[in-house]
C-alpha cells in the first residue's frame, strides 16, 4: 500500500469505500480552528497509550496540519504491527485547499 496520498485521492478513497478510517492527529486547539466531518481525533502525543483502539482490519488515512506529524505516527504505528496506515500528504490544509473550501485554514 502507498505510504502517502493527496488529500484529492483521500477524498475519493473515502468516497469510494465505507470501511477507510479518517484519522486526526493535531492538537484540541486546531481542532477547534477546523476539522473533517466524521474523522477520529486522537492528537499525535496520545497515540502510544490509545493506539489499540485503532482498527487493524480498515484502512487508516493519517493527516494533521500539513503532513509531518502524521507520518511520524504512520511510521509508528507500522512499528506497532499496523498495514493499513496512509498518510495524507499536505493535510488539512491540501484537503481544504483542494477537496473542501469551506474548511478553514491556519
């Protein structure tokens, strides 16, 4: 599976199959700023203690402001045993600049 996609390609992946998990990695504060409907929120620093929460058996399309902190946790989380981790390359920020104009920016 590739490690990274385009927020447009995450777009259609979601799209097209009900099962792929949207994963939100960034910090309360951001969240608040804002989000994509229906995606798990668990920020980057709490991943290690909540991780067995996470679905082995969906793809998980990883994203938080701009695409480092996710793959920092998708390379974690193959550490942990997961195959089903992508990361949405340029995050929020792509998905808001090229699949959903009305999420905000920061």
């Amino acid at each position: 599976m590739n490690k990274e996609i385009s927020a447009v390609e995450a777009s259609n992946l979601r799209k097209n199959n009900e099962e792929v998990l949207f994963l939100d990695v960034r910090e309360d504060s951001e969240l608040e700023i804002c989000s994509i409907a229906d995606a798990l929120h668990i920020p980057m620093n709490s991943i290690p203690e909540r991780c067995e929460a996470l679905p082995l058996d969906r793809p998980l399309v990883v994203f938080c402001h701009h695409g480092m902190r996710s793959m920092n946790v998708l390379l974690y989380l193959e550490s942990r045993g997961f195959e089903n981790v992508i990361n949405m390359g340029g995050g929020i920020h792509a998905w808001a600049t090229e699949v959903d104009p009305s999420v905000g920016k920061y």
